[in-house]
C-alpha cells in the first residue's frame, strides 16, 4: 500500500539505494566496511541520515575544487562556496519539512486523504494556494497581485483537467492511445471561431458566419467528435502505437491546414470565411465579460455585477490600526491596514475561473456517469481483453467509436473554453507539445481515476506550469544576479571560475525550457517509480449502482468448499492476495 | 481480421452456394428443430496445412455432447471457427437454421452461442462482479445516451439492479459468491474457471461451448463443475464440451463426437463410440 | 492462370474491397494529370519534374537514413521511440561543433566555434568541398556521440523498464525527447544557424538546364553507403543473424541463448550511429539546422518507417524516398505549404489499406 509520504521516507530510499549500489561496486578495499558505515547512519534516518548526506556532498565538492586547482582561501564568496551554503540551507528546510516536526501534520494529510475524493481535491487545491500565498508574500505582492496569480494557477487547473478527463476516457477506460489531442481541441476552438464570429470582419481578422454563440460551440463539439470518427476509424485496425503515431500525425495536419495561406480566407456559396492562416483568427467575445461589462470593447462601461462589484473592491482596505493611534494612549502603535482591494480584470478573471469549475464538475459528472455504467463497463473490458468482450457479445467496434468521439467532442469543448477564452488564437497554440503536457498530467494523477485527472491538472499546472516562473520571480527577486549572460558558455565561463551566480542568472532566465527538461524528467521516473500515478490502483466500479448486495451486505453466504482461498470481501486488493 | 481473409472467405462462400446440393439443405432443416448447432462440411487451411477437413455433426437440444480427440485433432480451431474467431476456408455452420457462418464473434455470442476459453480469460483488473454483470445481453446502458441522459438513467440503474441479483445468483450457484468484490486477476486458476463459466450463463445463451473447461482443475473443484454442468442441462442449457480426457466425457455425455486429423471420425454414444476399433486406433496410435 | 480466374479475382476484388480500386483510381488521375501538364506547352517542364524528383530523393534518402535506426529499435525493442528525431539532432550539433572547431580553429574565438556562435558562413568558408577533413570528422563524431547518448539513455532509462509494454516505453521515450531537446536549447540556443558556406559548393550540371547541389550528391552518396553496409553488416553477421532472430521472437531468441543485452546494445550502437550521421549530412545538405530540426522531421521518419514496415532496412528507404517523393511531387497540385500535409496523408492511406506497412511480415534484413 503506498502512501503520499512514502517517498519522502529516508529509510525507504536508502534500502532501494543500497540494492542498487551493491551490484555494481565490488573489490575495492575498505569499500565494504565504509557502505555499512554509511548504510548504520542512512538508516537510522532523520538529523544522522541527513547530516551524513550533507558532510558527503561537503566532502566531495571541496575534493572537487581541490582536483579542480582552486585555491580555497581565495574562493569568491560568489564561488562555489555559496553553492554548499544554499545547498546547506535547502536539505535544512527538506529536514524541517519532512521529520519530526512535520509527523503530526503528514499524519493529519493522510488520514483526510483517505477520506474522500473531496478531501483530496481540497488537499492538493489547498497546498496550491499556501504555496501560492508564500510566493506572493516572497514577492512583496499585493492582495490583488495574490489573487490575480490564483486565478491564474486555477484557469490552468481547469483546463487540464478537463482536457485530462477526455483523455483519460479514452486511454483510462478504453484503451486508446491518442497522442493527438491537440488537433481535435483545434477543430472545437476553430470551428467555433468560424460558425460565430461577426460577419464583419474587423480589422485584425477573417469574417465568420455571425451564428449565435451556443450554436457556434455546438458546432465546435459536433466537428470535433466528427473529425474523431474520421480519425477512429483506422484505430479499430492498428496497433496501437501505429494508431498513436497516425493521431499525432491528424494533429499536424490539421494544424498545417490551418496554418495554410490557401485557407486564411475563401468564399463559398457567396460567404466569404477562413482560418486566418498563420496570424490567427479573433474569437466571439467571452460571454462572460458580459456579466461585468456593457459590451466587449476595449471601452465598455461597467454593467451589471461590474457596476456592483467593481467599486466595491477597489476601496477595500479595512483599516485595523488607523494610524496615529496608541497602546492605551502611551506606546504608539504602527499603522496597519489591511489592503483587499481588487482590480477589475482580476475580478472577471475569478468570474472565468467559476464558470470553468462549473464546466470541470460537468465533465466529472458526465465521465464518472459514462464510467460507472453497462458502457463503461464494456470500455474496462476492451481495454483488458478485447477478445473476451468480443466473445461475449459486445460490438466493441461500437463502443470503441462512441467512446473516441466522446472524447474527442470534449476535447474540443475543453480547447473552446480554454483558447476560445481569450479572444484570439492561432495554430501555435496547437502544436503537438500540448498533447504531451496533457499526457503528462493524466500520469501523474493516474490513468483510469476521474478524481486522479482531475488532481493531475491541478498538480500539473501548479507544480509544473506556473510553479517554476514564481520560483523565479522569488529567486530573482530576492539575489542580485548583476548581468545575465546570454548564451550558455557565456554563463559556463565564470562557473568554472568559481562565480555561480551568474549560471543560476542564466538558468533562471531559461525557466521555460527548464520546465519542458523537468516534465520530460518526471514523466521518465513516474513512468520508472510510478507508472499507475497518484490513484490509477485504485478501484473504481464500472457500475451504475454500488456492487454490493442489496440487503444480504457484502461477502458472505456460503464457504469455500475447494480451499482456494482469497480473503473474504477485501476492499483494496494489493495484488498479494492472490491465489494461495 | 484481415481483408483478406474476408475476400477467401467471400470467394468461397459464393462458390459454396452455387455448388451446394439440394440434401444439404433439406438435412439443414430437419436437424434445425431438435438440433440447434449443426456443422456442415466444415474446413480450415492456415497457409498449406489443414486444421479442419471437412468436418460435419450437429448438437441436440438440451444435451451435454462430448467433442474429443488426439492433440491437435482440430478441436479448437473448430471451436474458433463456429464463434467466428477464425473464418472457415468452406464449409457452413447454422445456428437454429441461420447462417451464421463468417459471422462477427459478438453477433454470434448474441444470437446465444456462447464460448468459454480453454485458458481462463478474466478481466483481472476488474472485479468479480464487474466481470459478472459485464456479460448480460440487451443491456439499455450499453448506450452512452441512457447512461448520462438523468431521465433514461433511471432504467439503467433499475436494469442493473435485476442484473446484480442475478449476478449473485450466479455466483452462489457456483460459490464463488464471497469472492464477489475480489479482483479476478486474484482469483486462482480453479476460480478463474468457475467465474468464466459463470461469466458465460450470464449472458442467458442456449448453447455453451466449453473448451476444456476442466483443464488445470483440481479434482474436487472438477467434480464442482461438472455437478454445475448437470444441472444446468437440467434447466435446459445446451453443452458442447470440448476435452482432453476421455473418461470425462465417457461418464458424462450421452452423445460423443471423435475428431481425428480435422474430420469427424466417429459419433454417437459413449458406447458406440468406445467400441469403434477406428477411435480405438486413432487413441492408440497418437498420443493419449 | 486463366481469363475466367483474373475475372473473378478482379470482381472479388471490387465487390470486397472498393476502397483500394479508389486509391488506385486517384493515383491513375493524378498520374494522367502529370501526363497532360507535362504535354500542355506552357505548364509543367520536364526539367521541373525531374527536379522535384530528385528533390525527393535527396530528402527521402534523409528520412530514410535517419529512419533505419528508428526502425531497427522499434523492432528490437518493441517501441516506438519518440526521442529518435531528438538523438537526430543531438548527432547534428555534436558534430558541427567539432567540424567547426576544425575549420576555424586558430581563426576564430574556439568556445564560439565549439557552440556553433555567431560567425559568418562566408568567412568560416565549411562545405564537403573547401574543408572535407572537417566534414568526414564531424561526421564521425556526430555518430559516435550519438552512439554513446543512446547508450548512456539506454541505461539510465530504457534498461529499467525493459519488461514493460511498448506504450510505457512510448511514454518514457517522450519524456526522453523533450528533456534532449531542451537540453539543446539550453546549450546552443534558440535561433537557427547557418553553418555551411553555400558559394564553395559547386553545382553539378545534368542535361537540360538541370543540375544538382554538390552537397545534396555528398547525402546521396554517404547516405546509400552506410545503408549498404549496415546492410551487409546485418547480413553477413552472426550479429545481423541474432538481432533477426530477436525481433522476430524475443522469448524464443533468449531460450536458445542469444545474448539479448548484448543484441540491444548493439541495435542502439547502430541505430544511434546512422540517427548522429543522417543528423549530420541533413544539417550539411540544408546548410542550417536549429534545436527542433530532429522534432520536426520525427513525424516523417515514422511515416517513412511506418510505411516501409517496421523492421525492414529496406522498408525504412523505401518508405523515406515515397514520403519525399509524395512530398515534393505534391507541388504540381499544391501549395508548397501543404506538403507535409501530403506526406502525412499518404501515410495515413497506406495504414489504412495495409494496416502494418508495405513491407509487413519482413524483419531486419
């Protein structure tokens, strides 16, 4: 059974570290009696394991320079040397968070984490906003400046997980290896963009049909689950590998066809339309903006709850201590407000976020129906054994169809609420990297759990997505890196010289590509540690109704006559209550 | 399936019609109303060799008929070609007078000619139950429509009620009803024998095939499924049994067909059959 | 065989499978239409067609190149290996570096050089013709780092997880490319480079205005050579014999005692090798190359391999010349940006008719 904090567990990882270190290092003398030495203090785990780790790493950095030719007296304090204290100051806080003061807390986590899908959501959504709240206080950041990077984190949370819950409908229940998400999230964003952008082409884009909205989004649903159909039809033949590498390859194509001059805008039966090409393609305005203001230009008054909402949060600053005032008229005290205002986009941004949690309880609901019934029943079974479903009598044809273009309808849903958002978008916002990132998230939350997708997404886009630019907005605004070099020697030179900050300057400022290094890293070690993610073990019913007896309660009823024995009514199979 | 088995298939088919006697047809008929499965000049080539070689015979209504014979007899791919797994080279198989010859496995699993495996074939990640209730036919929320639809729902959930009942009726009848909530993967392989034929009744079919489905069964639980088997008949299930050992089906079945290099050497009753020096020979001669 | 017996497989064919008479319908048209704007005066030219002919090869000979080494791992291994395109271009920067060091060494800034800086084509002066030494050395060097990358990953990576199925590898493999790729970025930059000096290649002039680029003879040349002897070196082997055997029946090879780690090494020594050089003489043949150039013609390398069959060295030069071929002969119809879209087209229509490649059912040969 794992458990949250199992990987954090000292000893754990000493035990796997040491298997591994006994293959390989033989017959070097005192080699033996040093890895017992090591491996007494590793496991005794806590302060000794930790300060052992450290003085190795102290050790061997200061052998290090020495091989290296430095002289230690003259290091700048710049140098190497600061590289040990951060490194000191890290596995310090890594201790602190991680043992004994942390036990009662860890425990209190686990035991809610049992508890319920709710509970788990609310965990993962809550350490976002913590560390979210320690950036921004790192940060000197205003409320408005906290909430503004909320919304942000809980946009990118929505989307991926509503993008993964398509997904995992379609790798979690049926089996379906698509790697191309991205062109049917295209398909939704433009075939929307199309159907119900005005038919006066304003002066940035291509004139659209100027259908209704709801009528546009339909549409951008329908054509995507269209384009899935086109698409699933060679799955029922391939394997599966060769159906990813043909999904991926529907992707390019239609985004290359987007991005085509040929179709940035044509005329049929007399209506003039098109993709807008490689420059992109403005969208119908966000309905949502209609809750705040009179229309969607750039000058629309306040309307509605904007005329209410907006005013009122601008001036929200409670004063708790008013300045001048003193402790019983003799100790004078400091001045403090509390500063709540809000600017106006952010508050229509928190409006967004609330909508597209709506959409995200909807694609939950909608998934968790489609899963826990006969259909998704019949998914289960495909993607176990085909041959049996087949055998008993299941046209898994269909079901694999219905199920892709399901998906695929909500993917484009999802792409429409997430790019169609913004008002403009074009065929870069669909390259194939976006899949990944989407693939990336079902893995860490776990293939086939609707509640671990949606953990995946908000895991991903907090950890992985907007986590690294706040660490490096912290980072850069707390150490003065002087100039950043621009290109890598430019930042390697005085690294070797001794002179780390301006390496980390550099690094930092390529926190974007670090980030595409530091997914490609965790989807290898999940896919090595972990590959069922956070809840792909779990057991979730493929049932429209809870399998337990209707009155007669779980289990029971009559013995085992044979002896093969399993223990009775186990909730959680660990995969050791096997057969004898 | 490749295309090209299709066009072999089709080819010959057609072939088949314009060449067929008119007998055939007749003696289609007659068996069709007391024997549901009949096999007509059944014939499998894979590349040059011959698996099935014109094999012909038909099962009674309500029987427990024995098929037997030396390894690599053409049992199981004569299995395979009735539920459509594999497509006959030529030959016909009818199912109550319908052609189902060619037809897709899970239309042929529909009309109620429903196989087992000779190697269980669980689920393994999914539960005993779940693998119970994925088996019945007709069921309305097969249709993704009726399973989100909130109004339609209710059906779907009323339909698996009836269909979890019955799934634990099931499972008591062949007592494996406290491994309910177990994942099959779990079960051992007696268990997983048990659950596949409990997985087959599920689905209400009037004829069994079951390939070998004592193999790697201990004794007890042998004894266990044969008991099931019998009554089962008894309630008016149809059994094509297809084994290895020759004193199963000898004390079980009261009609026996022996196949012998792809055709049918001898049928008829266990007696009949014991007594004819040929499955003698060909017992004798080839491996036991 | 009979009149009587062609007639009824023609009917057959027709009444099962439409589908193909379809496609084989399209490619008569398309063939016609060539025909008729080749002898429409005025339109398409002899001289353009061959051009585009050749143009095809040369790219296809590439992808083919390239492709081998996806399709000897995807056969040996049984995945799909998405960080290939990415050892492409690991293979690339590797071996421009050293040839520039070589080229420039003494004239220019080294660490400039080794990074492939910014420094002017022209004074640089590199092409297959003014400074072969550092070419032949580049190309060497691009393959042998590009053996040791794919070991190094081989065993950081894939050896762990070497009983796993070919989609959690699939999915180890993507992480594996976007980690290079972005390594690269990190390294060597964004921008796209120039790294040949296009006025010391001398084109080579053919019969009737047409004429080709001496660095496009260089890829033809190299890239038929290193593919003719991995080929002998497959056939001749005992080697060549056991990774055979491997693919073919991975279980069956390790009960009769072929070393199966050893095999696998040696598929990446090879595969990896041919991805390093066929990064290289792409790069050389272009006369630029960027940090995602290996991406990007990923998708292509697998149609290619894909089409040719999985396995088949032939396969993967067969499949790479009909995807460059379909790519370049597309612009007698359509637009130029539109070929890519060709090529991916074709590859989702031959897998649509023969689900496992043209060449299915041959293995490493």
């Amino acid at each position: 059974m794992s458990s949250p904090t199992e990987s954090v567990d000292p000893t754990e990882d000493a035990a796997g570290d040491d298997a591994a270190a006994g293959d390989d290092g033989r017959e070097i003398p005192g080699w033996t009696p040093y890895r017992e030495w090591f491996r007494d203090r590793w496991s005794e785990g806590g302060a000794t394991a930790w300060a052992t780790a450290l003085g190795h790493l102290l050790v061997g950095g200061v052998l290090f320079a020495l091989v290296a030719g430095f002289d230690l007296g003259t290091l700048p304090i710049g140098g190497s040397l600061v590289w040990f204290v951060y490194l000191s100051v890290t596995v310090a806080a890594l201790y602190v968070a991680t043992a004994p003061p942390a036990e009662p807390y860890v425990a209190w986590l686990e035991d809610r984490w049992m508890e319920s899908d709710v509970d788990k959501l609310l965990i993962v959504l809550g350490h976002v906003v913590v560390v979210f709240f320690v950036f921004a206080v790192a940060l000197g950041l205003p409320f408005n400046g906290l909430m503004g990077a909320l919304s942000s984190v809980l946009f990118f949370t929505a989307v991926y997980a509503m993008m993964v819950l398509a997904l995992n409908l379609h790798w979690g229940y049926a089996g379906v290896f698509n790697i191309g998400i991205a062109g049917f999230m295209a398909v939704g964003v433009y075939a929307m963009a199309i159907l119900s952008s005005p038919t006066e082409a304003g002066a940035a884009s291509v004139p659209g049909l100027g259908l209704p909205l709801p009528i546009g989004i339909l549409g951008g649903v329908l054509a995507a689950a269209i384009v899935g159909l086109v698409a699933a039809l060679p799955a029922l033949r391939l394997r599966a590998d060769y159906f990813a590498i043909v999904t991926v390859a529907f992707s390019e194509i239609i985004r290359l066809t987007l991005n085509s001059r040929t179709l940035q805008e044509f005329t049929i039966a007399g209506v003039t339309t098109g993709t807008g090409g490689a420059t992109g393609i403005t969208m119908p305005g966000n309905p949502v903006r209609l809750l705040f203001y009179d229309g969607f230009g750039a000058g629309a008054e306040p309307a509605l709850l904007g005329s209410v909402l907006f005013p009122l949060f601008r001036g929200l600053r409670i004063e708790l201590i008013p300045p001048g005032s003193s402790w019983l008229g003799v100790v004078p005290l400091p001045a403090f407000t509390l500063d709540l205002a809000v600017q106006p986009s952010v508050i229509s941004n928190w409006a967004y976020v609330v909508v597209l949690s709506a959409f995200v309880a909807l694609f939950y609901v909608l998934l968790v129906r489609t899963g826990n019934s006969p259909f998704g029943r019949v998914l289960k079974a495909i993607r176990e054994d085909e041959v049996v479903a087949k055998s008993l009598g299941k046209d898994t044809n269909r079901f694999k169809i219905v199920a892709f273009m399901f998906g695929c309808g909500l993917m484009g849903l999802g792409g429409i609420l997430w790019q169609g958002s913004q008002g403009f978008t074009n065929p870069g916002a669909f390259r194939p990297i976006i899949t990944f990132y989407i693939w990336v998230a079902l893995i860490i939350g776990g293939a086939g759990s609707n509640t671990g997708s949606v953990l995946g997404g908000a895991l991903f886009a907090g950890a992985l997505w907007e986590g690294p630019v706040y660490v490096r907005r912290v980072v850069t605004n707390y150490v003065d890196f002087g100039s950043t070099p621009s290109t890598f020697p430019g930042a390697v030179a005085p690294f070797v010289e001794g002179e780390v900050l301006p390496f980390l300057a550099f690094l930092l400022d390529n926190v974007s590509a670090l980030r595409f290094i530091l997914v490609g890293v965790i989807l290898v070690a999940l896919m090595q540690r972990r590959p069922e993610g956070l809840l792909g073990h779990r057991k979730e019913e493929a049932a429209a109704i809870s399998l337990t007896r209707p009155g007669g309660g779980g289990g029971g009823g009559s013995t085992t006559a044979d002896g093969d024995a399993v223990a009775d009514g186990g909730r959680e199979a660990d995969g050791d209550g096997g057969a004898r | 399936m490749s295309a090209d088995d299709s066009v072999a298939a089709d080819a010959t088919d057609g072939d088949a019609a314009d060449a067929e006697p008119s007998e055939a047809t007749a003696q289609g008929a007659r068996d069709a109303a007391d024997h549901p499965l009949v096999v007509e000049n059944l014939r499998k080539t894979f590349g040059g060799i011959t698996a099935v070689d014109d094999a012909s015979f038909s099962v009674a209504e309500g029987s427990l008929t024995g098929l037997i014979g030396p390894n690599g007899a053409g049992k199981s791919t004569t299995f395979n070609c009735i539920t459509g797994v594999h497509e006959p080279t030529s030959g016909r198989v009818t199912f109550h007078g319908t052609d189902i010859t060619g037809m897709a496995t899970h239309e042929i699993a529909q009309q109620g000619l429903v196989r087992t495996f000779q190697i269980a074939r669980e689920l393994p990640e999914m539960t005993v139950l779940e693998n119970m209730m994925l088996a019945p036919k007709g069921q309305v929320g097969e249709r993704l429509t009726n399973a989100l639809v909130p109004g339609l729902r209710d059906r779907v959930v009323e339909q698996e009620e009836e269909l979890l009942e019955r799934a634990w009726q099931q499972l008591e009848f062949f007592e494996i009803d406290h491994l309910a909530e177990e994942y099959a993967g779990n079960l051992s392989g007696g268990q997983r024998k048990l659950l596949e034929m409990a997985r087959a009744l599920m689905t209400d079919p009037e004829v069994v095939l079951l390939d070998e489905p004592l193999a790697g069964v201990n004794p007890t639980l042998e004894e266990k499924l044969l008991d099931r088997i019998h009554e089962l008949r008894e309630r008016g299930n149809t059994f094509l049994l297809v084994e290895h050992d020759m004193d199963v089906i000898m004390n079980n079945c009261e009609h026996v067909i022996v196949m012998h290099q792809g055709s049918v050497l001898a049928e008829g009753t266990p007696e009949q059959v014991t007594s004819d020096e040929r499955v003698v020979e060909a017992y004798l001669g080839g491996d036991v | 065989m009979g009149i009587s017996e062609t007639y009824t497989r023609g009917r057959d064919l027709v009444t099962s499978r439409p589908s193909v008479l379809i496609v084989a319908g399209i490619v008569a048209l398309l063939a016609l239409d060539l025909v008729r704007q080749i002898a429409t005066p005025g339109g398409l030219s002899t001289t353009q067609l061959v051009g585009y002919l050749w143009d095809g090869l040369v790219v296809g000979l590439s992808i083919g190149l390239a492709g081998v080494g996806l399709s000897m791992t995807y056969s040996i291994l049984n995945f799909a290996n998405f960080g290939h395109g990415d050892y492409v271009t690991s293979g690339a920067f590797a071996g421009w570096a050293v040839t520039w060091v070589i080229a420039g060494a003494g004239q220019f800034d080294l660490t400039t050089l080794l990074f492939i800086g910014s420094v002017s084509t022209r004074d640089l002066g590199v092409s297959a013709f003014a400074t072969p030494l550092a070419i032949v050395v580049g190309l060497l060097v691009a393959a042998a780092a590009t053996i040791v990358l794919s070991l190094v990953i081989d065993r950081l990576v894939y050896r762990p997880m070497r009983d796993e199925g070919g989609i959690s590898l699939l999915i180890a493999s993507i992480g594996v490319a976007l980690a290079l790729r972005y390594t690269i970025y990190i390294v060597f930059g964004q921008r796209t480079r120039g790294l040949t000096d296009a006025q010391s290649v001398p084109d080579i002039a053919i019969a009737g205005g047409f004429g080709v680029g001496g660095h496009e003879v260089a890829l033809v040349v190299i890239a038929a050579a290193l593919m003719l002897s991995v080929h002998f070196l497959l056939q001749t082997t005992k080697l060549g014999k056991a990774m055979r055997a491997m693919a073919d029946n991975e279980d069956l090879a390790r009960v009769t005692g072929i070393p199966t780690e050893r095999v696998v090494r040696f598929t990446w020594i090879i595969g990896g090798g041919l991805a390093g050089a066929g990064g290289f003489l792409i790069a050389l043949e272009r006369g630029a190359m960027n940090f995602q150039f290996g991406w990007v013609l990923l998708l292509l390398i697998f149609a290619a391999v894909i089409l040719g069959g999985i396995g088949s060295i032939y396969g993967a030069m067969f499949g790479g010349i009909t995807i460059g071929i379909a790519q370049s002969i597309s612009l007698v119809w359509l637009p130029s940006e539109f070929s890519t879209v060709a090529a991916f087209a074709v590859m989702i229509f031959v897998l649509l008719f023969k689900p496992d490649g043209l060449f299915s059912g041959v293995t490493t040969a």
